[in-house]
C-alpha cells in the first residue's frame, strides 16, 4: 500500500526487444542493469506502452540503428503526447558467441541478424571461412540458438552473452568500429535540465520555396546552434513539410525563447519535443 | 560474340534481397519484372556489387525503409564514387498469404518480420486472435515457410506471393495505409534527365554556429526549391557536419549553376551525387 504523500518511483521501462538487442543496452546504460524492463515488439508499442502508463519510460532507436526504422520513431514523436527527456548514444560492437572456450573446435554454423553478418564479413572471412552462416530474425534469437547448440556460434551484444550465460571468444568483430546509435528516452511529464542541454522541436510549414529558410533564420539571429536537421513529409495533405530540428540549450534559455517567438510566425505548428541533457561524447 | 561496334545494353541490377522484399518490388517497378537481378546481403554490398562492376545498377532503401538502416545508404554515399541516376518510390502493402484457398480452415501458424507482424497486428487481432505468431528474418522468407507448410500463413507482399506460388487471401492489411519507401537507382556513370529533374549532393562544413543557413542562403537567392534536407555526423572528424541536400532542377540549369558557384565558398567540400527525373507521385 502507498502511503499518501509518500514518493513513489516509476521506474518500468519499455524498450524495442527482445531482451539483449541494443535497445536494452541502452535502457541498461541509462537506468542502470537492474531497471525493471518491458521489452516491446516494435516502436510504436514503446510508445503507446508510456502513453497507457504501463510503462514510466520509454526507449527508442532514433539514428543509425539496425534494430528498427528510424523514421518509425520520428513518425511516432509526430503523433504522440510524450516528451524526450533523455538520450543515449550506445556503441555498436558484435561479438563472437559460444557456450564456452573448448566448443570452438566444434562449431558448425554462425547465427545472426543478417545485417550483423554483413557487418562482420571481413572477420568472419578471415576466421572461419567457409563457415555456414544463417540469418535468424534478431541476434537476441542468435544468442538463445547458440545457447541451446554448442556446435553453433552466434554474433551478439555483450549484453546477449550475459542474458544467455555465452563465452565471448573474440569481441569487437564489426567491420567498421565508429558504429554507433543514438537512442531518446521518452517520458509522459516534461523535465527541464539543469546543465548543458538540448532541445528537439518539430516544424510544421507550409510548401513554398524558401520555407526552411524561413525557419532557421531566427536560429542564426539568436546565436543558437543546430545539432541536427531533417525533413520528414507530413502524413497530413494539409503541410508539406515537417522539419525535425535539434538545437543546443534548454527552452529557458532566454536566446532560445527568442528563436520560438519568431518561429511562431514562420510555421504553421511548432512542436516542442522536450529539453535534455546532451549525451556525454557529443 | 559482340560485334564490334554494337551496343551492349547492360542490364544487371544489384539490391538488397532476398527475393521477394520491397527491394526487388523497387528493381522490378523500373527495370521491369525481367530485369537480370542479383541479390545481395547488405546494403554496402550493393554499392560494391556496381563499383567492381559486377552490377550495372544498384538499388538502395533510402527513406522510410524495414528492411535496412537507411542510414547506411546515406554512409555509403558518403564515400561512393557511383551516382544516383533515378528514383523509386514503393508503397509498403503486406498482404495475408497462403497456399491456397482451401488452406484457409487449417491455418495454426502466421509468420513474417518482427515490423511485418507490428504494423498488421490490428488486422490479426480482428481477424485471427490468439493466433500463434511467429518472426522469421525476412517477409520472403517468411512467404517460403508457407510455401513449404500448408499450415502456415505469411505476411508479406505481392511479390512475395508471385515469387512462391502463393494464393493472397487478404490485401493492404497494415494497419497504416500511407506507408511507401524511397529508393535510389545508383550507376556508374551520371545521366542528365531531359524533364523535370531533382539533384541530390553532400555538403561538408566545418562546426561553426550559422553553417547550415549560409548553405542555405543560395538557395534562397536563386529560388532553388529545398525537398528534403538532412544531417549525418561526418565519419572524418575534421568536418562536423555533412548535409545531404535534395533540390529542384538539375545541375545543368543557369539557377543551379549560380547556386553550386556560391556553395563553393562556403562548405568545405560539395559532392554532386546526380541528377535525375522526380519520381512520379511527389
């Protein structure tokens, strides 16, 4: 029983499973391992699972990810109530998987996600060539696979060897090392940070050539640097153009508040997404 | 043979397979459904494919994709030398297929993606609940396993369903009717369009506030219509922003011209990627 007045702390969160994908590394760096996690079947299940209050939190691939469709999530911020309170920016590192060090000799396949296996082709070829190599539907499954065969191999986070007990044999195995996704994490309540900080805004506007510029001129008056910009096609007839916009600073900031009043005249609709603290390494 | 002097029309087109993914629907909507194809595992093996020229052209995911990060098209522009001669746009339909009408009664299995299974769950739920549900890496794979078990059912697309000899019980059952993917036709050679053209290019700039709006500046000047713009971190840490630039018109018009004579002082780096005809629907 809850006490009135008491504090209780939400802390579930969901997340683009299964267990032992990126995503949940993400959820794992961000909330720390023991957070109690909802694992969803696709984005817009994160969504919906915060927006019901079944979850307190949730987290979404936003760029750069093999796990989804990015542009899944950017259409699901267009649509929904919640707000970014977080992001996290996860290394992508493929693993070499097996039950322990004396299967090696036996191994007789490779199991994967099939753009894991792409990426790793350049190791795979040099260590084991003419290996048989088959794509499974995520390198979560490949990790369970290789757990209950000790003649297969998987190619996994090091977050899946820990979820099914696998020996990490080589690590790092990625053809390309500067891999990386960016996740957001989404909350039903705004939070405004105290520090260096960043804000996602989305705007809509009408389509008529020099629109866009339009927009990014108050950014230039005010001194206010962008981290990012994309257009995405409204899903609405009505707007051509939506822009997803990341800039530094928080919504308090007096330059920033300056930008919004005079975007208010160049949009059609201004969306604020929420401010947050920017990931470390950016 | 070839005699001397004849022309050899060269038609074999790389893309992201297996058969039976939206990819294939892409090579077939423009090369035709009997263009010589040859199926690739990755995106970056398709642009490899076309550079080594064991491909002519190549076909990629750029926008809105489930099959692939289409961020790793946009990386593998990056550092292509091909260009883009086209560009294909799909409309994402899954479909409910079986082997035959009178499957129908004994069906015990629906398989397809984990995105597949996401976007039609309102379909499922309404037509087959408490169904067992199961992921598979691919729709075409998925649309194999019903080819193989008379028990099983797949969503996939009507691509799928010519490609294994599939009945369609059930069409456009994702729950999200507006959902198409952009793809890009790459060559090893640019091709002027004659009609109404669209240029796609890569700006580099150095991480200074106002980068991006003093690229944008000459666009604004010569009234050269702005239809997509995005960011991507450069891979090069001397350059902190690479902007990919869709425009109106193509690189041999005066206001292009003036536009590519202006952006020369003020970016690092500019890459023409190509010009090509605006995709029907846009």
């Amino acid at each position: 029983m809850i006490e009135p007045g008491s504090t209780v702390k939400c802390a579930k969160v969901a997340f683009l499973g299964p267990a032992g994908t990126f995503s949940q590394a993400a959820v794992d760096k961000h909330f720390g391992a023991n957070a109690d996690k909802l694992s969803m079947a696709s984005i817009d299940d994160v969504f919906l699972a915060v927006e019901k209050m079944q979850a307190c939190y949730g987290v979404v691939p936003v760029e750069n990810s093999t796990e989804g469709a990015v542009n899944y999530t950017q259409d699901c911020l267009m649509d929904t109530s919640l707000s970014i309170v977080a992001e996290v920016v996860i290394a992508i590192k493929h693993n070499f998987l097996l039950q322990n060090a004396a299967a090696l000799s036996g191994i007789k396949r490779v199991v994967s996600h099939r753009q894991s296996l792409a990426q790793c082709r350049a190791w795979l070829k040099l260590n084991w060539p003419g290996i048989l190599l088959q794509e499974v539907s995520s390198n979560a499954e490949a990790a369970r696979l290789a757990a209950e065969d000790i003649h297969t191999a998987a190619i996994a986070s090091e977050i899946a060897a820990t979820n099914y007990g696998l020996f990490i044999h080589a690590r790092n195995i990625q053809d390309r090392r500067d891999n990386s996704t960016r996740f957001l994490v989404l909350a039903r309540n705004t939070i405004i940070p105290a520090g260096k900080a960043k804000t996602s805004i989305l705007v809509y506007t009408e389509n008529k050539p020099g629109a866009l510029f339009r927009v990014l001129e108050p950014f230039e008056k005010y001194q206010v640097s962008l981290t990012k910009i994309e257009t995405r096609p409204a899903r609405d007839d009505m707007w051509a153009y939506v822009f997803f916009i990341d800039f530094e600073g928080s919504i308090n900031e007096p330059a920033v508040k300056n930008v919004f009043l005079q975007l208010e005249d160049r949009a059609v609709k201004i969306r604020n997404l929420g401010s947050y603290p920017m990931a470390s390494g950016q």
